[in-house]
C-alpha cells in the first residue's frame, strides 16, 4: 500500500500576524469572527488547532483582508513523531 505524505496544516499564527499586519487588532478579529478573543491568543501564542468550523471563518476573513487566495494559506509540516522518526 502507498503510504500517503501528511498534508500540511495552516499556520494560525501566521494568518493572525497577517490580518493584524493589515491593520487589525485581536479584539476586531474576535468581532469580526465571532470567535473569542482568548481562543484566538491560543491559536497564536499557543499553536492550538481550532475546530473545523472555526478556521474555515478565519480563513475567509484572512482572504478578505489580504485578498489571497485561501490555497496560498501559509501552512507548516509538523516535525515527524518519535516513531515516525525511528521508522526511518
């Protein structure tokens, strides 16, 4: 069986650095997202994943404010577990 490349996640914290580097603060992105201001700090500070639901809102407001196309979404591989590791 081919073993398929994990696809690489969306870098949240990246995408709060470019919408607040257009001009917006965190508590304009909860208002704006309807999602809370300290959930918003964990998926920066803290690299928390949020629900589906919830990044499918953030990503339309980062297209809307940089005028990028979600595909071009920064995005990040993460590192290989232990046993993926071992398995090399």
């Amino acid at each position: 069986m081919k073993q398929l490349a994990p696809a690489p996640l969306v870098n949240w914290s990246r995408i709060l650095d470019e919408v607040r580097g257009a001009g917006y603060t965190i508590k304009e992105i909860s208002q704006f997202t309807q999602i809370p201001r300290t959930t918003l700090l964990g998926y920066h500070n803290l690299g928390a994943e949020p629900r589906h639901s919830s990044g499918v809102i953030l990503l339309r407001f980062w297209v809307q404010v940089t005028g990028k196309d979600a595909a071009s979404a920064p995005t990040w591989t993460p590192p290989p577990s232990a046993a993926e590791y071992r398995r090399m």
